[in-house]
C-alpha cells in the first residue's frame, strides 16, 4: 500500500480529461501541480471551490498547473467547465482507481482533498477539511512558502 504523505513520491496516473485527452504525471514533470479531487461536478461545494480556482486564476498559472479529478463523465467535466468558465484541466476517473490512489473516497464517496506536487514528482502538501471559500488563496500562500523557504 501506498503511504501518502508530505515529501513522498506522488503515485504515477492516467486519466482522460474533458476532450478525451490522456493525462499522466509524466506530464507535469518539471512544473508544479495542484491535484485536487472533488465529490461531484456542479454540487454547492465543489463549485465553490472550482470557481475560488477560477477566480484566482491569473495569479495561480504563473505558480502551478492546476487539475481537478472526479468520478464524473468527460461530458459532464464539459458542462461544469463551460458553465463556469472553468479554465484547468478536469480529469475524469469513473472507474475511480486514481480516486482510491490518492485516497480520495469515503465510503465510496468523493472526498474532498488535494496536493501540491513539485516539480520533481514529490508531494509537499496535502489539504484535507478543505474551506472551499478560501482553498484557492491557501494553496497560493503556501506555494509561495514552499518554493520560498
């Protein structure tokens, strides 16, 4: 079994995104990445903390490369992206195996939790009992920590 924790390597995935593009870990090799996971697209808090993202946007891009992961359909990643204007990658993993990797479910649910990964492919922060409200600013005052000492 995996352990995930702080300064530990992140689990390789493979998942396809909104257009049915293939993503891997391997692609964000040499950037820094926020991996977050949510429940459910287009749900009271999920939104909230896709649209803090959204908000946050141009301040995020030049930090890390943001992407989001549910076990929702790529059609249904499409619809939240365009009613919301979503501007990240949303990855879809119905079959939950990277849900259960990063150990994002509760009971079979989604649970809300994410990740920054550095550039080397290690974790260096994880977010658990996410204030969606304020996630985006937190994951923004911490990089600047991380990358800053």
């Amino acid at each position: 079994m995996i352990t995930l924790a702080p300064n530990s390597p992140a689990p390789a995935f493979e998942a396809i995104d909104q257009h049915g593009a293939g993503h891997t870990l391997q692609d964000y090799a040499g950037k820094w990445l926020l991996l977050y996971f949510y429940p459910k697209d287009d749900t009271p808090g999920c939104t909230i903390e896709a649209c803090g993202f959204r908000d946050n946007f141009s301040l995020l891009q030049r930090e890390i490369d943001i992407v989001g992961v549910s076990a929702d359909s790529p059609e249904s990643h499409q619809q939240f992206i365009k009613k919301y204007e979503l501007p990240f990658t949303l990855l879809s993993d119905t079959d939950r195996k990277l849900i259960n990797t990063y150990e994002a479910t509760d009971g079979g649910f989604g649970k809300r939790v994410s990740f920054i990964i550095d550039p080397k492919g290690m974790i260096r922060k994880i977010y658990t009992g996410i204030e969606c409200t304020t996630h985006a600013g937190e994951i923004l005052k911490d990089l600047h920590e991380l990358k800053n000492g």
